[in-house]
C-alpha cells in the first residue's frame, strides 16, 4: 500500500508473526518501539537501544536484525518474526524447549533475542553462511553446504546477543540440542516471503493473515 | 565428603520435564523455571511493559556539568515540540519527603553533585515527544570545579567508621606492625582496580500511575518492600497507599537493591501531569545514577614465615564516595575471615569526590578485596615454592580470626583438593611461562572463594486450598526473583514442608501487597524467605486452620553466634597471545561450599553466572573517570565490555555436599555472589603462571598485557 503521510507520521503496515498490523506510525520511531508500545508485542527487548546488545533481535525477512536500529517508516510491507511467532507457552519451539531444559537463561531479559538470534543463525548456518570461526579450509571449498557448528562456531555467530547473567554455556547446549533437528522440524528454520507480499499471501505457515489496524496515537 | 557430580545432574535436568514428577525429593531437586515458559515466549512483563491507559512517558534529563548548580532552564522549545506535557524541573517538581538515601532526592534543589544528576523530566504523549523535548530544553548552570580521582595521598581522605555492610571501617589483631617487622618473608603490594558497572540486561526502568490517592509502580527493583516504603516516606502516603510490582525483574546485580530515579520520577511526573508516566533509562544514563562498584588501590603486606604460614596480614583499601551519600566498598573484610595470622591490620580510606554515587554491585567488598588477597596468595606461594593450594591449606583458620567465633561450617580445604582433583592440578609444571604453543603461552591459576551467609527477617502466609483429596497450597510472599528462580525455590521449600509435590504449590511474588520481605541482595534471599516458607508451612501443618500468616524476626534475632561463610576454589586455564596481549580463557571450574543446594538447575546457573561475570572482571570489563568532563567515559555496552558468547569456554561449576545446622531451617547459604569472588584472581594467577608477569591492576586487555617476549 502507498504510505499515508504527514510531515512528522506515516501510516504503514507490518506483518509481525504473519499478522498484518496497519499503524501510523512517528517517523523518529523504530521498529522496536513500535512493537512494544503500538502493537504491545513486549517480547523483544530493549536493552541497549544502539545495537549493541542484540535483545531486541528479530528476523526481518528471515534475517536477524536489531530492530532498535530499524526505523519503522522504512519498513512498510515488510515481515517481522518476533519471539511471539516462534511458540506460545502450552507450545514452546524446539529452541525454546531447548532453553527450558538447560536453563539457559536466568533474567530472561536477553533471552527472546538469544533464541530469535539463534533461530536466524540456524537457518543462515544450514545456507552454509560462514563466520569468523569457521576453518580456512571450510572456507575455500564455499560449497553452499549447511555449515557445520562446533562450539566455537556457535558462540562465534551468537556474540551478537549479549547475556549479564551469564548464561552462555548453556545458551551454547541448548542451541546445540536443536542443530541436528534444525533442517527437519516445523518452523525452526523460518520461512522467507518477499517484501511487500499482499498480506494475503505470506500466511505460508498456515496462519490466517489478518488486518489488525491499530489506530494513531 | 559428598561430592554433587555434574554428569549425574546433566541427566536428571534432561529427563526432567515440566509437570512429570519424578521419585527425587523435591528440595534440591533440578525443578525448572516456573516463570521458564512466560519469559521464554516473550509474556513475562517487566516494568517498562506495563502501559496504563492514556500513559505518558518520561525522559529525564541528564546534567551537562561535572559539579555546580542549575541557573536558568528555559523549557520554551520544549514545551513547542507537538505532544508535549510538562517539563519538571526543581523550580516546579512536587516537594518530597526525605528518604534514607539521598541520591532519590530529586528536581529538589539547583545543586549538581556530579555529571549525570538528573535536573529535569520531560514528560510527553509518546517517547519520541518526550525525547523531542529533553533535546530541546536548555539549561544554564553555574560550574565549579570538580575533582573525580582518588588516590591514597589525596588530601581529603579519611577514615570512616564503618564501611558497607555494617563492618568497622578498621580492624586490628595482634600487633601487626611488629610481626611484619620481624617475619623472615615481607610482601608489600598493591592492586588497582577501577570502577566497574552492574549494567543488568534490563535498564532501569518503572512506570507509575495515581489512582486516587493510591500510587501503583511496576518497578525494575530487587525488592519492593522497600520501593513502598521509600516511596510512601517521600510522597508522604501510607504504605497501604503504595502498591509497588517488581513481576519479572531483568537483573540487578546489586544496582537495583535500593530504589533508583526512574521509580521517583514516574511518580512525580504521574503526580504533576495526572496520568501514568513510564520512565525507562537510556542505557548511556545507567552508570550516573544506579550506583557501580568502586574503584580501589589497595595495598596488601604480608609477612610469611618460611613454611609459608602467615605472621602478618595487613590489607589496607583506599576507595571514593560521592558527596551525595558515603558508601565505602567493604575490601578489606575478606582478609578478617579467610587466613589467620598473629598480626592483622585492616582498613578503609575514602574520598568523597564529584563523582556517581557507587553501591553494589556483585559481592561488594569480596570481589575486589578477594582479588587482592588470593593474587597476594599466590606471590607469596610462588616467591616461598610453595604450591598455591598448600599455601591456602596451611593458613585455613580454626576460627574466624578477627572474631574469635567458630565457623558454622567450614570446608574452603575440601573445594581447594576436590577442585584440584578435577581440574588435574597434580600435573602442573609450577614453572611460570614453561608452557608454550606457538606464540600463546598457557598457564593455570587457582584462587578461593568466600561470602558470608546473611540472613534477615521475613514474613510469609500460606493459605490450605482444595480439598483433602487433591491438596492444594497457596504461598504468598514479596520475595522477588531477578533471574535466581526464587518462585521456583521458594515453591520447592512449601511442597518439601508440607510433604505434597511440586504442583500442590502455587505461590506469588514481587509485589508489595504481598507479606513483606526482604531484597534480593546479599545472597540472602533464598535463606531469608525461605526460612519465613518454611515455617508458615509448618506452622499450617501443625494446626487446624487454613491459612497462616508468620515473622521470623525473632528466629532470626535468636541465632546462636557462628561465623557465617561460603566457601569456594575456582581454577582457570588461560592462553597468552604473546604477540597481541590477548588474554583467553580456555577452561573455568568452580568448587562450592554453600550449604544445601536447593534446586541443582538454577543454582549451577547461578554459579556459572557469577563465574562469567568474574571473567568479565578479569579480562573486559573497564571503566574511567574523565577527569576534564567529569563522570565516567564508558558509558555503553560499546564502551563498557561485558563478557559475549565468544569470550566464555565452557564452565564447571560443581559444590559440595554440605550440612551446616547453624544456618536457617533450609540449610542453604546463598549463591548468588560467591561465583564472582575468586574468579578475577584465579584468572590473574593463571596469567602470572602463562607469563611470569605480575600486572596487579585488572582488566588484563591486550593494551595492558602488551608483547610479551
């Protein structure tokens, strides 16, 4: 749709968890306030404001980003996954299942972004996305091939998420838990639409889109 | 000597799963998270997620000087910006009562203390607005000098009577002065460290609303208890008017342990403009106005007879304050618990400079005094070739040297030889720098641990629900859990009391409407409030009623007189990059000697926690004064380096079985800060064992740390 504008707001549409929300929306705001305070959608967090913390990690696209950095009025039509569209509680994703059992969290302030990140991450290793840890020799053969993720691997690629507590070793176990499955289970690996999809469209994981207008403040 | 092996733990939390029971008892359990599924899917809210109908938000405004006054603010261009509410400023601000601590005495007078005091509070329709409006206020100040650097020459130093904690600023044993004089072995060193940040993951935040004349906070806090109280003082209420909610709180470490600005300030704004106002700290705001560690030179002499026993310890601390409020880091009390000698002489010096006012963070007083002595420790082992865990061995006290009182419980020599055994400490090479691969140089070091093991009264109500067939409980206490999984604990104390599984238990926490309790600080909660469960429990159980409310203030009050600790040994192996300086760790483990552990899951997490964040102390973390601008230059997670994923090997923590019956009904000492204290030591040993170098300042950075040939 064609942005409604004035001089100081837009009216535009996200698809946060394969839900269309049409907002207007202040042109100082980002992504991540608009999720919090418009939609209500607190799972991700702000910690840093500045991108340097990775607790308000979502996939945008299918790719991690911090949404703290987006600003909202560019991102008319495109499509957000938040910790929110990944499992609810009598259903938790095989990652969340996983953070469960090793208790890798304590806060849980960091922890929608570790497993959005680690989601994202996932699905970049299984593109054979390489990273700084990975070997030289892996490196020259950049066959496409899913990237293999040792320890260092995945806590190369999760520095992005930062954790007070001090949770890593087992954010590291339980990201580990879900590698082997990561290619085969629903919903783990997160679907791809093309931005700007009509809204009817982009519901690929079986959800009903829905038009869920939110009014200005 | 039991000993809790990590592999069997691993295979009961993977077999563990949510509403199976299962045939172990349910005190010491791996019972996981109760809030695990709200914090985990995103609905566990915190404070900044609360948001009231037609709720405003705040943006305080921070002080552009480094010391001064506020002579002008002309709120104009703020007041223009579209959306805009109120600007409080102290000309118009509501008059507050006086709390205990004055760093909440806000927008009361025109005195800047230091860089970073809040002198404003923009209050608009969105945050954008509210933001909008803190840019576009301008204010004029009045400057004065400012001074932010202690040192231990510093004309203005002096000597406080007690230091945090309650403890005598200084002690004496013995006569110090003569058996350091006479011993055959003298060591005079000193360790520097700076100023360090709590920076929890969840900045501080509260959002505040007037319903009538009852004010209700949802609060970033460790303990709302006391949020109500304060906040009932200072805008002149009942306590029964304040309803203060600290749900799910997203760390503190010691920073959110006392009230902080963001939950005055919602308040006031709430009160000025009459609607909910939210004010959530930037994250560049924290290190200003929530307190820090701070920072410290302190200076160790010890004389060592030629067995490596100790003659002398003298441990003298030299630390800043603000000029808002004296709070002086407790260093030099470790070395009054841990090793006995004939002659001791410990004692504080501070200065109250233009600098933020610092409070705790992690083991206050243990963190950096351990760091001193343990490195200490080991240049007397290494210069006598003694091995550093004899050396410890040798010096363990009867009883607690400075009090004469015997310990509760005392088993540091069993975590020093169970950590050795596992780490393979039997097959170290004492020669530094003997051990090279390519051009990392690798080393390993060893420190001990200590925290006391505090308690404070609480109360508690349990309340019988449900039928005889199906029992069912109900727990109510202001407890608050900032990420130790206290509900989960707490639930596990009732369901062990009252003899009904887990799922029997449902209990609330952290909200001031509740039975009051004590903070999540000091290690002291699970002690603290589970000992006020546990005996409403009992107390239910023995009698025919249905509901039961207790105080153990005189339980508490009625201790027998034990000196108090936990106990532990960490062992680090670190690599030495000898070209960049870079320092790595590449394996971590702690033993613990922490009474009952109450829930294996969440209290191995607790210490891995600690650990990393002692690793963080040792090699990242590092914080300054500016000494032209005043305040601090890292101000961010960009400037300021906390531990990420990649600068943590994989971590083992383990403890020991160990029944103490001098403690509460629970048995358990606490664990939240004892992972922290011997970890920066340990690494600073291993660096000393890699290199052969003594660096006695932290954190060891590459630019420190420097070539090493």
């Amino acid at each position: 749709m064609i942005p409604q504008r004035t001089a100081t707001s837009s009216t535009l549409t996200l698809h946060v968890n394969d839900t269309a929300h049409t907002v207007t929306v202040d042109h100082r705001a980002t992504v991540l306030d608009v999720l919090r305070e418009q939609l209500h959608l607190t799972g991700s967090k702000k910690g840093c404001d500045h991108g340097q913390c990775g607790a308000c990690t979502v996939l945008l696209e299918g790719r991690r980003a911090n949404s703290c950095l987006l600003l909202a009025v560019a991102y008319d039509g495109a499509h957000l996954t938040t910790v929110e569209g990944l499992g609810d509680e009598e259903r938790l994703h095989p990652l969340q299942e996983a953070f469960h059992e090793r208790d890798a969290f304590q806060c849980g302030y960091c922890t929608p972004g570790q497993i959005v990140s680690g989601v994202g991450m996932l699905c970049e290793a299984a593109e054979g996305h390489p990273s700084h840890a990975t070997s030289p020799e892996a490196l020259q053969w950049a066959t496409g091939a899913p990237a293999e993720l040792n320890r260092d691997e995945i806590r190369e690629r999760m520095s992005g998420n930062i954790c007070r507590c001090g949770a890593y070793p087992h954010i590291v176990e339980a990201i580990e838990d879900v590698t082997d499955h990561a290619l085969r289970h629903r919903g783990t690996a997160p679907h791809r639409t093309d931005a700007g999809a009509d809204a009817g469209t982009d519901a690929d994981s079986g959800t009903d889109a829905r038009t869920d207008a939110v009014p200005a403040r | 000597m039991a000993v809790h092996d990590t592999t069997d733990t691993t295979d009961t939390t993977g077999t563990t799963r949510r509403g199976d029971r299962t045939a172990e008892p349910v005190l010491g359990s791996a019972a996981p998270r109760r809030e695990g599924p709200a914090k985990l899917t995103g609905t566990a809210r915190y404070a900044a997620e609360h948001t009231p109908p037609d709720c405003a938000y705040g943006w305080p405004v921070a002080a552009a000087v480094a010391h001064g006054s506020v002579t002008g603010i002309d709120d104009s261009d703020a007041m223009a910006v579209p959306g805009a509410l109120a600007v409080l400023t102290h000309e118009n601000a509501p008059r507050l009562g006086e709390p205990d601590d004055p760093t909440l005495l806000l927008l009361q007078s025109p005195r800047v203390p230091h860089r970073g005091w809040y002198v404003a509070l923009a209050v608009g329709e969105t945050p954008e607005a509210a933001r909008e409006m803190a840019r576009a206020l301008h204010v004029s100040y009045d400057e004065e000098p400012h001074d932010v650097l202690v040192h231990p020459d510093h004309p203005k130093l002096y000597h406080p009577e007690q230091a945090n904690g309650g403890y005598p600023g200084a002690c004496e044993r013995g006569d110090f002065d003569a058996e350091y004089d006479a011993a055959p072995h003298r060591f005079d060193l000193t360790y520097t460290l700076g100023p360090l940040h709590n920076h929890p993951m969840e900045p501080h935040a509260a959002t505040a609303v007037w319903e009538g004349g009852h004010l209700i906070a949802y609060d970033s806090s460790q303990g709302a208890t006391v949020v109500c109280q304060t906040l009932a003082t200072m805008f002149g209420l009942d306590p029964h008017q304040v309803t203060v909610v600290a749900e799910h709180v997203g760390g503190g470490f010691g920073s959110k342990g006392t009230p902080r600005p963001p939950v005055v300030l919602a308040a006031m704004g709430a009160k000025h403009t009459g609607r909910a106002v939210k004010v959530a700290l930037p994250r560049r705001e924290l290190p200003f106005v929530v307190g820090h560690r701070a920072p410290t030179v302190q200076r160790l002499r010890i004389g060592a007879r030629d067995d490596g026993t100790l003659a002398a310890l003298g441990h003298d601390v030299t630390t800043h304050t603000s000029t808002v409020r004296e709070f002086v880091e407790q260093a030099a009390v470790p070395s009054r618990v841990m090793y006995g000698s004939d002659g001791s002489r410990t004692g504080h010096g501070v200065v109250a400079l233009d600098v933020p006012t610092p409070s705790w963070m992690r083991a206050p007083g243990e963190a950096p005094g351990m760091y001193a002595l343990e490195c200490a420790m080991d240049e007397v082992a290494t210069a006598l070739g003694i091995d550093p865990i004899e050396l410890r061995l040798r010096n363990i006290p009867d009883r607690e040297p400075d009090s004469g009182r015997p310990f509760s419980s005392h088993h540091l020599a069993d975590c020093l030889r169970e950590g050795a055994r596992r780490f393979g400490w039997e097959r170290r090479d004492p020669r530094p720098g003997a051990r090279r691969d390519g051009d990392l140089l690798l080393g390993t070091g060893v420190a001990a641990s200590t925290y006391p093991a505090y308690v404070a009264p609480s109360t508690a109500s349990v309340q019988a629900l449900g039928d005889g067939s199906r029992p069912a409980y109900h727990v109510r206490i202001n407890a608050t859990d900032i990420g130790t999984g206290a509900r989960t604990v707490l639930a596990q104390v009732a369901a062990d009391e009252l003899g009904v599984p887990l799922e029997a238990v449902r209990i609330d926490v952290g909200s001031s409407d509740l039975p009051a309790a004590p903070l999540a600080g000091g290690s002291s909660g699970t002690a603290s409030w589970g000992w006020a469960v546990h005996k409403a429990c009992r107390e239910l159980r023995e009698s025919d009623g249905t509901l039961v409310t207790v105080d153990t203030t005189s339980d508490v009050q009625g201790q027998e007189e034990y000196a108090r600790h936990a106990f532990g040994a960490v062992f680090a192996e670190v690599s030495v990059d000898t070209v960049t300086g870079e320092v790595r760790v590449r394996r971590l483990l702690g033993v613990f000697a922490a009474g009952r552990i109450l829930n294996a899951r969440t209290a191995r997490s607790q210490f891995i926690g600690g650990m990393t964040m002692g690793l963080g102390m040792a090699l990242t973390e590092h914080s300054s004064l500016d000494t032209r601008l005043g305040g601090f230059v890292e101000k961010d997670l960009a400037g300021y380096h906390v531990p990420a994923h990649a600068d943590v090997p994989d971590i083992d923590a383990h403890w020991i079985e160990e029944h103490d019956p001098y403690l509460n009904p629970v048995g358990g000492k606490g664990i939240g800060e004892i992972g922290i204290v011997g970890t920066p030591a340990a690494i600073a040993n291993a660096v000393h064992h890699a290199t052969g170098r003594r660096y006695r300042e932290l954190p060891l950075t590459p630019d420190r740390v420097g070539v090493v040939a």
